[in-house]
C-alpha cells in the first residue's frame, strides 16, 4: 500500500527499512530544516479553511454578541445604537431574571447529583464479566444517542395531564387516586412537579453518559498498573485509592465538565415541555433568552441574558482546557 | 439453601445478582422508546383511556399514525431537508477537518497542541450564546427562513469536534509511511493523499458519521433561524408543527418520532465510543 518495489517480497521489506533510514538520517542532517518554510506553509495552508471558518462563525459572532448587548438591536429594525449597560441593568432588575438564573443554576446542580449517582452505580455494574453485556450497555445508551427534541416528545406523553402513564402506574400502586383527585400529579402544569419533570428528563438522559465515560476511565487504567502494585503488596482500597482514582479523575472531571456546560445552556427539554411555565417554575436562562431574543425581537436583551451564562461557564472551560492540556501529556 | 459448590453455580447466581441489579437501569432506559412504540402503533380510541393495561393493545395495531405523516404533514420534506442539510454539512466538514487535523497532527505546526485545543474549545461554546449574533449572520447572508442557514451554521459544531477526532486518528498513522513516500519523491500533498488518505478512511467515515449524529441533535438553531413548515429539519418540524394549538395528535408524534429517532440512535451507538474518546481527550488512543 504505501513503498512497495516492483520485485516485491523480501525485497519490498529491506527497501522500506532502507527508505526509513535516509528518512532517519535526513532528519538529523537537517534534511526537514531545510524543507521546514515548504512544510509550514502547506501546513498553515491546511489549516486555513477550518480555521477561517470557526474564527468567522464562532469567533466573530461572539464578539458580535457583546455588541448585541450593548446595544438596543431588534429583530425588525437593522439599525441599531449604543445604549451602553442598560440591557442588563434591565435584566438584573426583573424578577423573571433572578427566578431562571436560580432555575438555571439548581436544575444544573439536582440534575448533576442524580445523575452522578445512576451513573456511577450503572458504570460498576457494567464493570463486571457477564453475559449478554454488551446488548445491555446498547440499550442503556439510547437515551444519550436519541436526539433531544425527539425523546422529550416521549417524555411529554409520558407527563400527560390526564393519560399519563407514569401516573396510571402510581394509581395502580396505590399511591396516588384516579384522575381528578387533589394527589393527581398534573406534571408540567404544577410547579413543583414541572421542575422535577425536567430535571428527570435531564437525568434520564445523560446518566448513560456519566456511566460511559466513567467506564471509559476504568479500562484506561492499564492492567499492568494493578499487578505491580497488586505484586507491590497493596490493598484493594490502596490501589483504588492510589492508583485507579488519580487515574480515571481526569477524564470524569472532562467529562462532568463537558455534561455541565450542556445542562445549563440546553434549552430543549424546557421549552418543549413546559416553555418555562407554569408562572415561570420552569423559566431557565436558555429560554429566557430565546423568547425575548427571538420572540419578542429584542436582540440586545437576549444576547445580554444569555451573556449572563458565560461567567458561569467560564470557569468550567477553563477547568477543562487545563485538563484537555494535561491529558495530552 | 444450600451454598453453591460448583463453578457454575456460582456463575448463574453472580449472574442473577447482575441482572436483578441491571434491569431497573435498562427499563428506565428503555421506557420511553418502548411507549413510543406502542403509542404509534395503537389506534386512538385504544390510546386515550386508564382503564385498561396501557402497556399493550386492545385493539389491532394500526399503520394509520404512519400514513397520516406521509400524507397529510410535510413529515416526507423535513426528512429530506434533514438529509440533504446533513450531507451538506458532511461535506463541508471533511473538507475543512480533514486537512486541518492532519496539519495539527503532523506537520509540526508550531504550538500545534494549544491550536488543537482551542479548536476544540470552540465545540463547547454553546449554541445559546450564539444563536443570537448568528441570526443577523443568517439573514446578512439572506438565508433566514430556508434550510440553507443551518448547513451554514452546523458545521461550527461539526468541524471543531472532526477536527480534534481526526487530529487524533492521524497521530496514530504511522510516520515512516508518509516519510518513506517522501523519499520515493512525493511531495507533502502527495504523501497526504496517496498514502495517509487510504489508511485514513474508518477516521473519515467516523467524521462523517459524527456530521450527520450531531447534525441531529440541534434544536436551537432550526427553532430559530428556520420558520416556514416545509424547510424545517424533522428534529424540530415534527415537535414544532405536529403540536397545534392545545391538540396534541400523540399516535402519529409519536410515530414521527419513532421513525427518526430509532435509526439515529442505533447508528449513534455504535460510534459512542469513538465520541466519548473523542471528547475525553482521546483515552485509550
């Protein structure tokens, strides 16, 4: 496939060995020195299209978007002009702000713990040897894999206020009445359960991802590791504690990170299940910012409330960059 | 009862242990696609009642929920514009992610890591706080209201992500084949194309499969930027305008949901693995 010499056979073999050697030798002789000026401009060449590309629809956008919000743009009206901090004067003071930003922020946090705990729990279970396991980390995923907008249909079904068959099987159970009855959970239309609703919903879908890359981490840790330590003498707990934990924490900080980042910026589950109602129990920041952005039109108030994510993201890119860097390593 | 003696014993029991302990996660998993399943094959006066076992049918199943999507909805050009977008967005990407990866891999790119690194970082920047600046992107380009605007907008989150995955395939190509093409007279783009391409194809088709999986999962952008009915992706026309009003048609939403989402996730799992590398910083590379 790559050298190979008409006589081919042993001869193919020794004529590469060969080619690798000059190759080798050219390289210390400064052979790639002088092609280096050739080699760096094919290579910024290569790289210009992705880079022009993300630079022009990430990187400008993102600097469009704090003009944005400096600025009382609308939907309508092309021209717009300066107003300097007052969109998010405005923000900080209306109630709606403060309820999604504390939505935002505990929809995030209850969501992380629960689906921190079924995560880690499925991922030692999936540990283990055991027939058949390979069909059953299948199914597991598929509520990671579904695409968003399309399960939360499920889920809605599922949170019917008069069908709901969450609710058929908890009247079956005796723990709640039938249909009309004061403990008749109506999910998206009481606040609490409307919360509660999403966060499940949240959970259900990304616990297989905790799972996945918790396992992910697991396999990463070499055998050989364990034996010398096991041959070391250690304990179980040691080497767990010493071995595997500093081990695997790396890639489940990547990966909480990574998970965090799209809890508090998804606006799906939210907007399709309850479009933050009712009376803003469910209002996140996402949505917040995608119905006074985009459906009142005011385009400088929503890039200013979604702004407000950033410095809640911020620090957790940060946290992730170094991670990314140290794993190169 | 008595303690097991044999091997197998012991096998069978750790093995009931696991599955007893196994199956409420993968029922929890499994719940909503099944009752996706059934919702779409049942007919509606089978649908709305409690007072029966709502797990199974009770009247025959029907392909009623299926053809009404065909012929009555534009359920046929959302799965055209979806494919269509998801090509194009294909395209776009391997023809900026293939090279840039191999660049960042190989070519020893000063500060080549860090460059590799802030690609990738871009992936995270979430589509909430862009959507807004890229809606006057959208409509400068004169692309608002058409599915045009998003295979602009994708392949920001295609590309970054192909990039940092193929970066990685790369690396793991070994460098004495380009350096012996080299040496056989090849140029830089010789090399690249003749011998790094065709050992490169699973990293290709795995950066296809990526273009077309995440290409899917948005849901901002197509709400956003994309208004009339017959040019909206399937992930937001069918809950965006199978959903009228107060009426909620659940056999055929259900059925709508069904037919997109089951083949997305069985394609999706068999590359999970590759995106979990991917975004973990390439573990076991």
């Amino acid at each position: 496939m790559t050298v190979r010499s008409s006589s081919g056979g042993p001869d193919a073999t020794s004529a590469r060995v060969a080619a690798i050697s000059v190759a080798s030798r050219a390289r210390s002789s400064g052979w790639l020195r002088s092609q280096s000026s050739r080699r760096l401009g094919f290579g910024y060449l290569l790289l210009a299209p992705a880079v022009l590309y993300v630079l022009l629809l990430v990187g400008v956008p993102f600097l469009f978007s704090l003009y944005l919000s400096l600025s009382d743009a609308n939907v309508g009206d092309p021209v717009a002009s300066f107003v300097g901090l007052e969109n998010f004067r405005a923000a900080l003071q209306s109630d709606v702000f403060y309820t999604s930003l504390r939505n935002s922020v505990v929809f995030t946090l209850v969501a992380a713990v629960f689906k921190g705990l079924l995560g880690t729990t499925l991922a030692f279970l999936l540990l283990q040897p055991f027939w058949g396991r390979k069909l059953v980390r299948g199914l597991v995923v598929i509520p990671f894999t579904l695409p968003i907008s399309i399960s939360v249909l499920s889920w809605k079904w599922m949170y019917d206020s008069q069908f709901s068959v969450i609710n058929w099987f908890l009247s079956r159970m005796g723990l709640i009445g039938t249909y009309g009855s004061p403990d008749w959970p109506v999910w998206l239309g009481q606040p609490g359960w409307a919360i509660a609703a999403c966060i499940i919903v949240n959970v259900w879908r990304t616990f297989p991802f905790s799972a996945i890359v918790l396992l992910a981490g697991f396999t990463s840790v070499p055998n050989e590791i364990l034996d010398a330590a096991r041959v070391d003498g250690t304990s179980f707990m040691q080497r767990f504690r010493h071995v595997v934990v500093p081990m695997i924490a790396p890639i489940l900080l990547i990966g909480f990170l990574f998970d965090t980042v799209f809890t508090l910026s998804d606006l799906s589950i939210v907007y399709l299940l309850t479009q933050g109602g009712p009376a803003n129990a469910t209002k996140i920041l996402p949505v917040l910012a995608y119905q006074v952005g985009i459906q009142s039109g005011a385009l400088g108030r929503g890039a200013a409330i979604s702004l407000f994510l950033f410095p809640l993201l911020l620090p957790l890119m940060i946290l992730l960059l170094r991670n990314l860097k140290r794993r190169e390593y | 009862m008595a303690a097991p003696r044999t091997h197998r014993e012991k096998e069978i029991r750790r093995h009931l242990w696991i599955y007893g302990a196994i199956t409420p996660y993968v029922v929890i998993a499994v719940f909503p696609i099944y009752w996706m399943v059934i919702t779409a094959f049942k007919q509606d006066p089978d649908l709305y009642r409690m007072d029966q076992f709502p797990l199974w049918f009770h009247l025959a199943p029907t392909w009623k929920n299926f053809t009404y999507l065909f012929y009555s909805t534009n359920y046929g050009a959302w799965i055209i514009n979806t494919m269509v977008i998801a090509a194009w967005v294909a395209v776009i990407t391997l023809i900026t992610a293939v090279p840039a990866g191999y660049a960042l891999a190989r070519l020893r790119i000063p500060g080549s890591e860090n460059l590799g690194i802030a690609v990738f970082m871009t992936y995270l920047v979430p589509a909430i706080i862009l959507f807004l600046p890229l809606s006057r992107v959208v409509s400068m380009f004169d692309l608002q209201d058409s599915w045009w605007s998003l295979v602009l907008v994708y392949p920001t989150v295609t590309i970054p992500f192909c990039t940092w995955l193929l970066m990685g395939f790369f690396k793991t190509v070994p460098a004495e084949m380009e350096e012996a093409a080299r040496v056989d007279g090849c140029g830089y783009l010789g090399a690249l194309l003749r011998v790094v391409l065709p050992v490169s194809v699973p990293g290709i088709l795995t950066a296809v499969i990526f273009a077309f999986t995440l290409s899917m999962q948005d849901f901002l952008y197509g709400l956003a930027f994309v208004a009339p009915g017959d040019q909206k992706p399937v992930t937001v026309g069918v809950p965006t305008e199978l959903i009228r009003g107060d009426v909620y048609y659940w056999g055929s939403l259900m059925a709508a949901a069904l037919m997109v989402g089951l083949p997305v996730a069985i394609v999706y799992n068999f590359f999970l693995d590759r995106f979990i590398q991917g975004i973990t910083g390439g573990v076991g590379k």
